[in-house]
C-alpha cells in the first residue's frame, strides 16, 4: 500500500507541476500579446499613470492654482489703490479745480469756481 500511495503522491505532483508551467507558460504568452495600435502593456500601463496622476495631482493642482490667482488679484488691487492714492495726492496738490474721479467711481459733477 506505501508504494501505491507514493506511486500517487508522485504522479499528483507531477501534473501540480505541468499545470502550474502551463499556467506560467500561459501568463507570459498573454503579456506579450499586442493590440493593433501600441502595445498592450504599454497602452495598460498609460491608463495606470493617468488614474494615478489624476488623483494625486487634481486637489494640489486646484489649490496651487486657486491661491495664485487670488494672489494676483490681491495684487491688482493693491496696484490700483496705489494708482487712486497717487491720483488723489496729485489733485489735492497741484489742483484741477478739486475734480477727482477714479476707474471705479467717475465724478463728473464737479464745480468749478474760479
């Protein structure tokens, strides 16, 4: 009986082993498989890069963009309150018969006595 339950023994691990080269065998064949256009593990892997890209880079990407533009605008308006602070001193000083107007808030009705 010891025999024949070797006999089996043996014979099981051979066919574990060819199942498991055919099922390795198998998984190399498909990796070198191509579609028409690009290879197959290329146009896989792209996919792969452009999930993980989209996800890391979607939340720094809007942040980093949302504070440069604020910034540029808190730029502009400290350039323009600049520009209406030169432009009240100049009037206050050298005259033009007191008649101030900005780019926002255009004063048109001023007096003029001489």
């Amino acid at each position: 009986m010891c025999e024949v339950q070797e006999f089996l023994d043996g014979l099981c691990k051979t066919f574990r082993k060819f199942k498991e080269m055919r099922r390795l065998e198998m998984v190399q064949i498909l990796n070198q498989v191509r579609c028409c256009e690009c290879g197959h593990k290329m146009r896989m892997q792209k996919v792969e890069v452009q999930n993980s890209l989209a996800l890391k880079t979607s939340t720094p990407a809007r942040i980093r963009n949302i504070l440069l533009i604020s910034f540029l605008l808190v730029l502009l308006l400290y350039g323009y309150i600049l520009h209406a602070v030169r432009r009240h001193n100049r009037i206050r000083t050298y005259g033009s018969s007191a008649c101030e107007s900005t780019f926002l808030y255009k004063y048109t009705d001023c007096e003029v006595i001489y």
